[in-house]
C-alpha cells in the first residue's frame, strides 16, 4: 500500500508499506480521508522518531473484521481515536482522561496518511465510532478536534453569555470560534495577523476580529462593556501571545492554553496581579476523551458547525508534502485533507 512517510515539514515521500495484518479483536480500515493536525508540523516533536507515517484526524471503511469482533463488520463507516485510556486508572477516575498512561502509549498502525490501517483490540473497544450516512468521510476528520475544543472549554467552564476572546484564527482557533457560540457563548472576538484568517474568523462566527498588532485589551474594553474578557483562549503558541492573553483576561475570568509553544518556553506570570488579587485562573488541555468524540460527532451530525466550508486544499498521498507545506506556512489555508484513495 501506498503511505505519505514524514521525514521533516519539507520532506514527506510517498513510499510502500504492506498493508497491516490484523488478529483477533482488530481491524482493518480502508483510509478515505485524514486532516492534516498542526501537530503534525511539530518538528521538534517529531525529529527523534522520523521517519513515521503520521495522520490521526481519520475517516474511513472497516474491509476486515479480527476474530472476535461484536459490534463491527465489514462495510461500516467509521471514524477512530488514535489514544484511547484505560478508564480504571488513578487519572480516569478523576475525569483526567487524557493523561491516563494508556492513552499515551496507544495509537494505530501505522498513521492516517496510508491506504489502510489496522486498530488494535483496545482502539476497536472504545475508540471507534460509527458514521450515519449524512456525515461525509470529510467531515469524519473533525471529530477529534473538535472533540479536542470540546474538552478545553469544558475545563475552562465557558458558560452562556461569557465574553471570548479566541487569539489566533488558525484551524484550532476556528473551532473554538463555532464550539463557543454553539455553547452559548456572549460576544466573540477574534485575533491574528493573517488578514486571511481574520476573514475565515468572521465568516465562522466571530462577532469581532482584530488584528494582532492592535491594542487588544483597549479593544476589548471598546466592544465588551469596558471589560476584558471572561474566557481567552491561546490558538498560538508564540510568547507573545500568551503575554497578551494575560493582559486580556477580565477579573475572575480564565486563560485557556490550547496550543503548544517551542520546547522550553517559560514566561513570567505575578501572583499577585494574576491570582491573588483578580482571581484568574489558568488551564491547559491535551487531547480529547472518547465521550469528546461521540459529543464531536454529534454536533457534526446535527449540523451545529460548519466542518465542510473549513476545508481550503484537498490532496492525494502522492501530494501530502504540499499540504504539509500549507500547515506549516499557517498562512493562506484553513483545513488541509489527505484523500487516501486519489
């Protein structure tokens, strides 16, 4: 079978691998569509394990069923978690799935950009969620970030009627956009210095966009009531920008660390001004649960965000290096595809 082989941002070749042999309680998945994610451009994540066939964000049709298997068979369209956890665990009973040790141990084999791919027996357990016939391979891609948004502003406790700001309006930032106003979100507002994505941010749901440069908290103060905002959320990981997200957050509001930085960034922060005075909480998030996934499909299904209009560029395997080129450029792209079977 065909594979996009990652070797570096600028290096990923097209080379042959067997197709996967499956045992008892796996499957065999026929890839049709996998996104491009912005960690896959993660060099420095990347550089001591290449090369690696990459590509989590995956749509595709079950062609093989291991010994054993109940609830799949052979024609399904589905949809797949790369990490799945334990769900006994210390971390999973504490609702901290997705720093369970499982998680970060599973994956597939050997990457969403492949003609096929198998699942292991823990991925085929809980991982696998079966598509209706209204959602589209494409659209199928979304279900894990989305399913990533969805945890973020959950642990970030965005209520109806909170103020957003969304600082950078990449893919992820986007994402935010929708999830937010899907959620009940009060006015949003969106950042970036790509007059590009600040278009893409209006025509997906930002009630504001402003450009990076500006004076963001001066701006927020303008369109908010003279307040900063209650929930900012960092789509960038440049410092920056998380500087700026500090300065934004209204008292008793949070700060959301969605996007990863270069290794070893550290910054500065004033307990007193930050927490001990204005109350501030600060929050992370890594991936997304399996209950995230089936919550993502949901709102895909119902149509409560636009997946489709995000798609920008689609490529066949033989292209993949052009979309990679695209992400890591984050320039004039939204979502990039790999179609599998072109």
């Amino acid at each position: 079978m065909r594979v996009a082989m990652y070797y570096s941002n600028r290096d990923v070749r097209l080379e042959e691998m067997p197709i996967p042999q499956i045992g008892p309680g796996e499957l065999l998945v026929r890839v049709e569509a996998c996104g491009i994610c912005g960690s896959d451009v993660l060099e420095w994540y990347r550089r001591d394990r290449v090369p690696l066939v990459l590509g989590h964000e995956i749509g595709g049709q079950v062609v093989a069923v291991g010994e054993g298997v109940e609830h799949y068979q052979k024609g399904d369209r589905i949809s797949a978690a790369h990490h799945v956890p334990c769900n006994t665990c210390h971390y999973c009973l504490n609702g901290h799935h997705t720093v369970c040790d499982t998680l970060r141990r599973t994956n597939f084999y050997p990457g969403g950009f492949a003609e096929y791919l198998r699942l292991p027996v823990i991925n085929v357990d809980r991982g696998v969620f079966k598509l209706s016939d209204e959602v589209s391979y494409e659209e199928a891609t979304f279900i894990e970030p989305i399913a990533c948004v969805l945890r973020g502003q959950r642990l970030a406790r965005l209520k109806p009627g909170k103020s957003v700001l969304v600082i950078g309006s990449g893919i992820s930032g986007l994402l935010h956009i929708q999830i937010a106003r899907a959620l009940g979100a009060g006015s949003i507002i969106a950042t970036d210095i790509n007059e590009y994505r600040l278009e893409a941010a209006r025509k997906f749901g930002a009630d504001v966009t402003i450009h990076a440069s500006e004076d963001i908290p001066g701006r927020l103060r303008q369109n908010n009531q003279g307040r900063l905002a209650d929930l900012v959320i960092i789509c960038t990981g440049v410092v920056p920008a998380i500087n700026q997200a500090l300065k934004s957050v209204e008292r008793g509001g949070t700060v959301l660390f969605f996007a990863s930085t270069e290794p070893d960034v550290t910054i500065p922060l004033s307990i007193n001004d930050l927490f001990w005075r204005n109350d501030i909480t600060l929050t992370t998030t890594y991936a997304g649960s399996p209950a995230d996934h089936i919550l993502a499909l949901e709102l895909i299904r119902g149509h409560r965000v636009n997946v489709t209009g995000m798609i920008s560029h689609r490529f066949g395997l033989a292209e993949a290096g052009k979309g990679f080129q695209l992400v890591a450029e984050a320039n004039n792209s939204i979502k990039v595809i790999i179609e599998s079977q072109r």
